[in-house]
C-alpha cells in the first residue's frame, strides 16, 4: 500500500477524551473513529489488524474443532422468553419493534439462537460433540461506555457454543476451548493466565478469565510468577487426544492464580512470597460451563446409547477481538506509539522513502517495495513529502514492527538503514543483503 | 474436513416455504437456518461459501483502489436528520431507543455515516480521489421478505463510497468500479450485464445495474446478445489509468440494454432481430453517482487547487453477497442440486469412501485426504457410513465441483474414479496418476 493513496488520518494532538493509553493511540494513529457512545468505525489501519486478530482466532477455533457459522445480529424477543432471559436481562439489552410491532432485540449474546438451530437438527448423541462459533456484532446499552474499543455498547464478539451428551463430553469440550485460548492469545503476541471465575448458580470449577497482565488493567489480580515461564501447547497438540488436553489444562490450572473477585488469602499466602505476582489485569477471554441451563428450558436433547433422551450439557467461550485489540495496545507500546506483535500488525515493514522527488531514492524504495510484496509481506511505502522527523514519528506511532529507511546519503553508498520498531536498534544493511534475506521477515 | 465431523443437516424433504429454487437447495443442502423474517443464520457449508464470495469482492475492490474500514450495524438518528433522509425513509427503516431515550436505527445504508468520517479527516483535494468501502450487516424491514437469502430483512452489503472533487474525478470513480465489478461477477462465474438504471432527480446518466440472467429472475430485461462475448477486463487491468478504464465502461455500455424499468422499444427495435436477448433477470449489483447529494447538506468541502472550498463529488457502489449466494444458485444448479462455479464452491473436492471400515478404502482415502490438502485444497472426506446412493445424492445436492470416488472394486485394482459435477463426467484413474496431477485442481 502507497501511504500516498491510503487514508490514515493521524491526529496530532492527544484527543481529551481518552482516558486509557490504547484509546488515545488507536485514535491518534488512525485507526478508529467515535461513532456514538461505545460505537466505532474501524478505519483502514484498524480494519487491518481486526483481520489478523480474527483469522488467528478462527484458526485456533479450527484447530480444536468447533465449526464456523453466522448467525443474525437481531433476534426474536419469543426465544429469549423461552429461557427466560427477556425479562432477567436487564436494560443493557437493546429492545426493538418492527413494523409489525414484533418485540425483537439486538443479540447481546446467542446460547438461546444457537440452542434453537442445535434441537432443529441434532437427535442424536452419534452427532456430538458439537462445538458451533460465530464473529458476529454485539449490543450491550452499557450504562457508562468508555475506554474506545474496550468497553463499548457495539462489538465484534467470537462466541463458541459446545453441546455434549453429558458432564464428562462437555468437559473435553471445555477443556478444548482452554488449550486453544492458549494458543489464541500466545500467537497474538500476548501473555495470557487463565484465573478461575465465578460459576455463580452453576457451580463446580469449569469458569475461567484469560487475563493479561497491564499496568493500566481494570481488575487486581493474583497469581504464581511461574505462570510466566509455562509452556504454551504448540501446533502438533492434538485435539482429538482427551488425555493431552485434560493434561495441559492440568499444568495450566495447579499453580495458583485469581482475579481480586475469587481471591483466596489463605492459598495465595501459600505462595512462596519470591513467586507471588500482584498485578493489574485486563480480561480478554472468557469460558463457562453452564451445563443444562438452556437445553433443560429449551428442551435440547438427544437419544444416548442407552436410547433415552438426554438434555445436552452445554458451555460457552467468548472473546472481543475488537477489545483485544486495545488490550494488545496496553501490554505493548511506549511513549512514541504502538509496538505491534508481528502476528497482528497491520503491515510487517514500513518502506521510508526520505526524499521522494530523488531519482535514486524513488527506484531504490520501489524495487524493494516490490520485492516485500513478492516475499508475501504486507508492506506500506511512505511515498508522501512530509519532513523526516514527521514520517519517523508516523512510523513509531502506527507501530509496524519494521521500518527500512531510504534516504540519499545510505542509496549512494549502496544501503539502506533497517530499524526494529521493538527495541529502536537501527541496522545498516546493503541493499543486496535486504533483498536478498526476504524471507518472512527482511 | 471429515464430514463425520462437520455440520451439515441435510433436508431429505423440499421445504414447503420456498418458492424458488436457490431458497429451497440452499435449505435442503444444509447452508442455512431461518432465524426470524427474513433472517438466517450461515450455517457451516453457507459460510464457506459467504467467504469466498466476500473475499473476491475484497480483493477486487481492493485492486480498484477501494480501502476497507468496518463502520458500525447502529447509527445515531441525528446524522439521518442532517441528511433529511431520516422523515423520508419510511418504515423499512428500523428505528431504535437506547436506555437513555436517544433515537437510532439500525443502518439500512451508510451515506450519511460515510459522509461524517469524511468531512471529519479530509480538507483537501491532495488526499482525493477517496474509496471507502465495507462489508457489513444491514437491516431493511421489508413487508414481505422472500425467497430465502435473495430478499431478506437483515443481511450482508459490501458498499462502497467515492469521494471527488468534481464531476469528472466522480465519473472516474464511478468507471473503477464499474470495471472492478465486471471482474467481480465474472470471478464468480457470473456472466453479468450492466444495464442503465433510474437516476431520478439526480439526472445524468451514471446509474447501473448489474443484472445476471437466470431463468427465475425477478426482472424482465432486453439486452444485445454482443454481451455474451464481450471480454472481461483482466488482472493486468491498469485502475490508475482513468482513459484505459473510460474505454472499457465505453465497451461495455454501447450495445444496448435495459430492465423493464428503463427499457425503450424504439432502440430495441433498431437490434437486429437475431440479435435481441430478452430474458428473466437477477440484480447482482447497483453502482451510483448522486454528486453533492449528500455533501451539500452535510457540508463536506475540500480545498481545491483554487483555494475555494468544493461540496465533494460522490457515488456508493452496492453488492448484496448474501443475496449473491442465492443468484450463483439460481444461475447454476441441475434437478440434483446446486453446481458451484469453483471459485466460490465451499469445498474443491469431495473425496467419497464408499466403504469406511474397509482398510484399503480407509488407507486410500486417507491418503488422498491428506495430499489435496498438502496441495491447498479444500476437501471434505466423507468417512460417513451411508449407503452409496445417498453419498452420491448427498455430494451432487452441495455441488462440490469435483467428487472422488473410493470404492473397494477400484482400490484393488489401483484406481478411483474422478467425478466432475458440472458435466457428470466420470473419469477412471491410476491413484499414482492422480496423486501427481495434484496442482490447483485435481
């Protein structure tokens, strides 16, 4: 992409309203604009690590096995009666009359919806397990909206629904979405430590928070330093092997680990005090076993190999890719901008072509904008005519994690400058020795 | 993917409610559920095939120039009052009320909103000619939504927005994306005709339709048969030359058509006799310039290189991907089910074991399984239990363009047998032979 014909409106100045580093930042790199209260366009920069942020997600929703569908954003007002839910949920849900005064509502979640099509079709326990996800649209009419992107009234949700013939089924299956949260978060570039969550009426101990940890987090939380060298599951985990999974979510589980809410001081004085880490955490995903709460009132179920019906046992796990994004902001950026993980930057290199006009400089920053194009990278040329210190604040701030500068002086001698957006280290490399090292990263 | 893994409810009846044949073959073959009136949810074989059909026009809209952001389902009523559309849009309209009494609606288009983000960033004709697109949900309530997914009350719209300093960089707005939607159609394996449209009080002559012919179609339209053979523009297509493009809008804008709307008998009767194609019509896509129609009174200006400040020249560009499944299916399809073009088929292959349990068969199909997808192909293995018959039924319904055949006659003998959907070709191989042919298709 030419920085010349693409939209990137950057703010100059810090915006008043924000209040959290990661709002202020998507706004001032471009990247959202306010709408409405809690309601925002992602524009053509934030649109672009959406995208990366929901394809790693879908990616590991594959990989442990539940299926993708899309369901409609609005819904009939009758299913959420038949779980009672009309009337329990309060005012954050967005009521609506059509045309023919049908009371209708803007999903603020879907186990009703995804508990109609599963009894509309699945009879059987030979079908199960079964694990249906969506990345769909959002309303919750929050009472105070604030933070940007991370508390809003609209937002991207990915929520996965699992239906299993009993307790143990839906176990494996809670256990699945587990690991593949892991690998989630850990492919994003994040630090994620799964805390136990209230299970409220449900009971037992299958609800879990995956928080991460940020100075600037909403919530205290609690937990044993050695959560920060544990192993994360890599690609050749099988999913298919209950044993490995339940094992996993084992190691992932022992050591202790709270968020202020379920804090127990008598365990976390157990911690040996060198290994207690108190921190400020922010919750980026969220899993729950909720068993028979809607197939009982809902009436899924199917026939076990006992040929009796059984109500399905059922969970849910959700994420927000579009607040996860300003919980990435928070765990990585420093005074000059964004750092983007290299899995979710919206562009791997940033060409800086110092002085468009030159001759030299204009080949030089095309041939090797070509050739990261070539190399299957996603790259932006800054072709415009700013002043230098103007494009390196840019390039700072948007946080692409590479940055080749082309200026005169360097394209005469033959080399180009190459700076790590990370750690600020500049490198001078022939230009021979770039092109030539085009590989997944310059 | 295994299909004993997958979600697929086929339907063994027709379905009573649909009364063409898309709605019903998308019911049947397992696409997707009916949430509500004119709602669906994508089930797993619909989303496949929504993500192809999206993912072209992205990269087309792309190559025209167009950039993506995602503004958000709910806007605030005050924008539509800027407008005036907000008293004008009747009840299709849905209107909504926050917890705080605050007026909004669900978007039924995205002018005013587009608008807004424009005049809020852009002061200069510098930073035209603009593109903006998205790809969102949107929510008419219809009286009488029908016919499945081609006419429902919330669904998918790709649309974009063009923003120019005059009429001339509008009109050259306008021709981008009327080629970038030649090509779009023509991927899809679409053979779609534009056709002039109304353009009501806006006048002028820039206001298309583009219309695929299908036996089923809702519209009567007239058009030359020279459009049958007219040459799609390619990928080497140049967007950045404004004269290469006139020339090809040109081309494809001389033979004569029109919808029964527009259609005028003097110019038809000067087509040769053997010339005139009258036929049933499906409008895949709508693409209009409207000028200040909206910039006036929203007072979105740029400085033009005059120094005077200029209401902006716009047009928005609509494609329906949702409604466009339900048209590819009415284009394509036999008395067995749908025939997908493969470009947007939601599987390349289907590799059919005919007798699970059999080692050989297994072994075979396993190992087929494994190198399309080595070969980066998606292919869905039916390692279901079935009886043949219903396998072969199962796999023409879907209209996975190529089937694999496994059957244990044919193993022991070193073959399988390679079955193409649209022709009913069958084709006796040497496994070795397949295996090597593996590149893009089977």
């Amino acid at each position: 992409m030419r920085l010349s014909r693409y939209f990137l409106p950057i703010l100059k100045e810090n915006p008043r309203e924000a209040e959290i580093v990661s709002h202020r930042l998507m706004l001032r790199a471009g990247m959202i604009r306010q709408q409405g209260q809690g309601s925002f366009t992602m524009l053509p920069l934030g649109k672009r690590v959406l995208d990366k942020v929901c394809q790693i997600i879908r990616e590991e929703q594959n990989r442990a096995g539940a299926l993708e569908i899309l369901m409609p954003t609005i819904q009939s007002a009758e299913l959420w009666r038949e779980s009672g839910r009309y009337d329990d949920y309060g005012k954050e849900m967005l009521r609506i009359k059509d045309r023919q005064d049908r009371d209708m509502l803007y999903g603020p979640t879907n186990e009703e919806m995804v508990t109609e099509i599963f009894r509309s079709y699945v009879k059987s326990y030979k079908d199960l397990p079964l694990n249906l996800y969506h990345i769909q649209w959002k309303f919750r009419d929050e009472v105070r909206p604030r933070f940007g992107v991370m508390r809003g009234r609209e937002f991207l949700m990915k929520d996965a629904y699992s239906f299993d013939l009993n307790f143990e089924g839906a176990k494996a299956a809670y256990n699945r979405m587990f690991v593949s949260y892991l690998r989630t978060f850990t492919r994003m570039g994040l630090k994620a430590i799964p805390m136990r969550a209230d299970t409220g009426p449900i009971g037992g101990d299958l609800s879990h928070e995956f928080i991460i940890l940020a100075e600037t987090g909403e919530s205290q939380v609690y937990c044993h330093k050695d959560y920060l060298d544990l192993p994360v599951p890599g690609e050749a985990t099988d999913f298919a092997n209950d044993g490995e999974i339940a094992g996993i979510v084992k190691e992932w589980t022992t050591p202790y680990a709270a968020t202020d809410e379920m804090h127990d001081e008598a365990a976390w004085t157990a911690v040996p005090a060198d290994k207690q880490l108190s921190a400020r955490g922010i919750e980026v995903g969220h899993i729950f076993h909720f068993g028979e709460k809607y197939s009982k009132p809902m009436n899924a179920k199917v026939q076990g190999p006992d040929g009796k019906e059984h109500f399905v046992s059922m969970g849910s796990y959700g994420i927000g890719p579009t607040r996860l994004i300003a919980a990435i902001i928070e765990a990585s950026h420093d005074d000059n901008g964004i750092i983007w993980p290299e899995s979710v930057a919206p562009f791997d290199v940033v060409i800086n072509n110092m002085k468009p006009g030159d001759a030299d400089c204009d080949r030089i920053s095309e041939h090797l904008y070509a050739a990261h194009q070539a190399a299957g990278l996603d790259v932006l040329l800054d072709d415009t005519d700013e002043r230098a210190g103007a494009k390196f604040a840019k390039a700072d701030l948007i946080g692409i994690p590479w940055q080749v500068i082309v200026g005169p002086r360097g394209v005469a001698a033959g080399e180009i400058e190459v700076k790590r957006r990370a750690t600020g280290e500049r490198d001078t490399k022939k230009i021979e020795t770039l092109l030539a090292s085009l590989g997944p990263t310059p």
